[in-house]
C-alpha cells in the first residue's frame, strides 16, 4: 500500500521564492443571483475567443444575464464587458472546447432549462451550433465534462443535472439522472442516461491510470441524495458502467462540490482533490492496488481547509471551486479554494475566505490565502486560476454569489521561472485533449493532462502552465491521445512554446 501518499520524490533542489502576492483589479460589477436553483452554479470559464493570445471571461450571472468580459490586458489586467449571443438568464456555468474543430473555441453553457452550445465564429462572435440541440426541458444543470474517445470525429459530451425539478416528491431524494452523448460518426444520437444520478456538481473526464481512455469522474452532492448516494467513477467501456468496489473503487460519500486533478508529487501518477462542506480531500491513488483505489491524503498534510482561517468565524467551511497551479513558480504545486456559504445555512461558517494553499518541499500545504491578499469574505463560486495577460504568472478571476465579481493580478516579486505549452494537431480534436506533458530535469518530473470539466461549472481553455524554479532548460515528452509520442529536447524556459503532433510516428507507452 501506498502509505507515502504524497512524497515528493524530487532529486533537483529547489530553491525558496517568495510567497505570492496579488493585487485587487477593477473590473464592471456582475455577480450570481437567484433563488434557491441558483445557489449552487456561478461558474466563470476563461477562453481566447479573439485569437489574440490572450483569454476572454465568460461569468454565469443566474436570474441576471451571463457577461462575456473581453481581454484588454497589458502589464495591468483590464477586462471590459461586451455585447455577445451568450447573455442568457438562467446560466449556472460553461465550458469552453472547440466541439467542430474548426480552429475556433466554442462553449457549452449550463443553464436551469436548456442547456446550449455556442460555435465560435472568431473575433468573439458566437452563434447556436447546429450539431446537436438539447432537450428543452425543466433540466437543472450543474456539472460537464467532455473528451475525445478513439476515433471519433466530435467529443463525447457528459452533463450532470441536480435536483429532478418535475419530481413533486422532492428536493430530497430526488436527484435527476445525468446525460452521457456520444457521437456516431458527425452526428449524435440519444442520450445515454448515467444511472443512477446522485446530484452532481462536478464532473471530469480524466485518463486516471493512463490507460489511454478517459472515465467519468462525478462528484455528488450528499446534501440531497441523503441515504444512499455517493461518489462515482464511470468506466467508458462499450456501456459504460460504474466501477463498483470489486474492482477496487472505495465508496465515498461528501458534500461534493468541485473536482481538481494533478500530478502533485512528481510521480507522473494524478491526485484528486475534492471540495465538499465540512472538509475538502486531497486524495492519491493507491498505486499497489489494481484499480481505482483511492486514498484520503493524512489530516498533517494540510490540505483539508475545513475551517475559516481569519475572520474568526469558528464555524465549519463550504469549498466550491478548487484549481491546482503554481502561483509563485517556485516548482511546487499550489492549491486555489473557493469558500463560501451556500446561502444562509446556520451550520456552516458565513465569513469564510478564499484558500491559496501553498505546496512545501515537505509536501504539505500551508494557507497563504491572507499573506496573498485574496481572502474575501463574499459567496464565491466559480473561479478561474490562469495567466490572463501572459506575464508568465497565473492571476486569479471569481465569481460571487450575490456579491461583485473580482480580478486579483498576480505581481509575486522574485517569483521563479515558467513554461507555458499549447498543443496543436491536425484533424479532430485539435487542442489535444487527453494529452498528458511531461517536463523532466534530471530526476524531477512535472506531469499535467489536458481536460475539459472538473473546477465548479466552468472551466479553462490554454496552455498548460508548469512553474519552475530556476530551472533554465528541460526535456517535454507529449504523450498524445491517440498514444504518439514526441520528444522535445534542451527547452529553454520563462516562455511559451506551442508543440504540434506530427502525423506519422508510431504509437508509444505512456511510462511515468
């Protein structure tokens, strides 16, 4: 068994930066209402919809209208808010993926009703997309994830829906069941219902054990299946079915609220972390077992958040959206939590901050949240975690329930070095996603995997960001989803590279 769950196996030294700090920016007032189907959502998803390098905010507004934010940035972040087709009421959150692989990113908005695909038309122009309409219906949507299986020419499209709003035996008990499309040729067909469904909030598709097919992670919310739901995995066999504890799923029941995953300690094998109420989980697989078993990381590790840390509001916290990062490129991964009540629950603390937990060499985390300057007291829900004007350091945009939208910049003094990687290739599924990048120097290994789905209903589009140190040249390996390999040697870094798949080389074994 993997008792070391986290330990760092890290053969380069790395020296101490300074801790982050971020600097609060103006941006125009938006925030998330609405009643009670609005106080889960408030997703904020971030996506270069102009072709400018630089990543647009699309922010879920609830009984108001969305708000699309254009990129305006320079050395200060500056977002403006415009006129687009997006501004939709009803919104919980979106996704963006370039669903026809025409180049353009497109989105996927989450609504209380009917959910929509917009086609990206450049310059920020966004049309219905004709592919593929959903049922217009009393659906409560609060949860996506997409990915390419082998050979198919569009994604496979997953939705995860809350509280069955026609069942008048409810809220409790009453989760509605989850939608799986997948496509036949340039088309798609019914719905394949994911039963059962136990109130999802989060959903990720993820190579867990780089197999080269993704499953269906799902996060519930315990709150409302009350007896007998609890977390999920979905293996995308021919039928997808769940993974059951006989093949070594281990049942977990929480307060789910948002998904994270990563290579956190260098092993090339992803971590999860699972925002709930009460305490988030930072969770390892257990790499002696032979299938998807899980591990909850130890209480000294750190990483739990599970009380306000200012404030004085004793009372236990709510996470939301969680994002994995290195804020200060020190070369350790950092953690990004979303904290806030879910209305007026007496329960739970109301007071409750945002969480920058910071990674130590030791592998534990330590909050950093007020040293950062990013502990604010509102609702927050969605949240993006990403480098807004390409400065090389990840800045931080999140939506609030009932409360302004805010834009912190990050301007750590002395922060470490950065490589920022894009993934081109030709055909369907341009973005490559399902790609895993690996960066080595020496003994050290830094792993990511491209996705769509996870956070709390939204998420990013854009490069992969790895922070570094002093590192000044590494060795990139792309392991891309149809299994081609590609070697990319002596990479300088403190910039951003964008690596295209050939079209020729044989297939390779993702090896960690």
């Amino acid at each position: 068994m993997r008792h070391d769950i986290l330990a760092i196996t890290c053969a380069l030294a790395l020296p101490a930066q300074a801790e982050p700090i971020f600097a609060p920016r103006d941006i125009a007032p938006h925030s998330y209402t609405g009643g009670w189907e609005f106080f889960v959502g408030g997703g904020l998803s971030s996506f270069d919809c102009n072709g400018d390098g630089l990543p647009e905010l699309f922010a879920a507004g609830g009984e108001e209208p969305a708000q699309l934010f254009l990129n305006q940035s320079d050395d200060t972040l500056r977002f403006d808010p415009v006129e687009s087709a997006l501004a939709l009421s009803g919104v919980t959150g979106s996704y963006p993926l370039d669903i026809d692989s025409d180049g353009h990113m497109d989105l996927v908005v989450l609504r209380v009703g009917q959910n929509r695909i917009f086609r990206g038309a450049g310059a920020c122009r966004f049309a219905e997309w004709q592919g593929l309409t959903l049922p217009d219906d009393d659906s409560w949507t609060t949860a996506f994830s997409a990915t390419w299986e082998a050979g198919q020419i569009l994604p496979t499209l997953a939705f995860g829906n809350y509280v069955d709003r026609a069942n008048s035996d409810g809220p409790f008990g009453t989760c509605a069941a989850n939608a799986l499309y997948r496509p036949t040729g340039d088309t798609y067909g019914a719905p394949i219902e994911l039963i059962p469904g136990f109130c999802a909030l989060s959903m990720l598709f993820s190579d867990w054990a780089r197999q080269g097919r993704a499953d269906l992670r799902v996060s519930n919310d315990r709150h409302y299946y009350v007896r007998d739901g609890a977390e999920q995995l979905w293996a995308m066999d021919g039928t997808p079915r769940l993974y059951t504890e006989a093949d070594g799923w281990m049942r977990h029941q929480l307060w789910g609220m948002g998904i994270a995953s990563q290579d956190i300690d260098g092993d090339g094998w992803p971590e999860v972390y699972l925002t709930s109420m009460g305490d988030q989980r930072l969770q390892a697989r257990d790499l002696a077992a032979d299938g998807p078993t899980y591990l909850d990381a130890p209480f000294d590790q750190g990483a739990t958040a599970h009380r306000p840390y200012t404030g004085d509001d004793g009372r236990p916290s709510t996470g939301w959206h969680p994002a994995f990062g290195d804020t200060d490129n020190d070369g350790l991964i950092d953690l990004f939590v979303t904290k806030g009540n879910v209305e007026q629950m007496p329960g739970s603390a109301m007071d409750d901050p945002n969480n920058l937990l910071l990674g130590q060499p030791d592998a534990t985390f330590v909050e950093g949240g007020l040293r950062a300057g990013i502990a604010t007291m509102a609702r927050s829900r969605g949240a993006v975690l990403s480098d807004l004007n390409g400065d090389g350091l990840l800045d931080i945009a999140v939506v609030n329930r009932g409360a302004p939208m805010e834009l912190y910049q990050n301007i750590t003094p002395d922060a470490g070095g950065y490589l920022s990687i894009d993934l081109l290739q030709p055909g369907p599924n341009p973005r490559a996603v399902g790609a895993i990048v690996d960066l080595r120097v020496g003994d050290r290994l830094w792993s990511q995997e491209r996705t769509i789905g996870g956070g709390h209903a939204g998420g990013s589009a854009g490069p992969l960001h790895f922070g570094l140190g002093e590192v000044q040249r590494v060795q990139i390996t792309v392991h891309w989803p149809d299994g081609t390999r590609t070697q990319h040697e002596d990479i300088p870094t403190n910039q951003g590279v964008t690596l295209t798949r050939p079209n020729a080389p044989p297939p390779g074994r993702w090896e960690p």
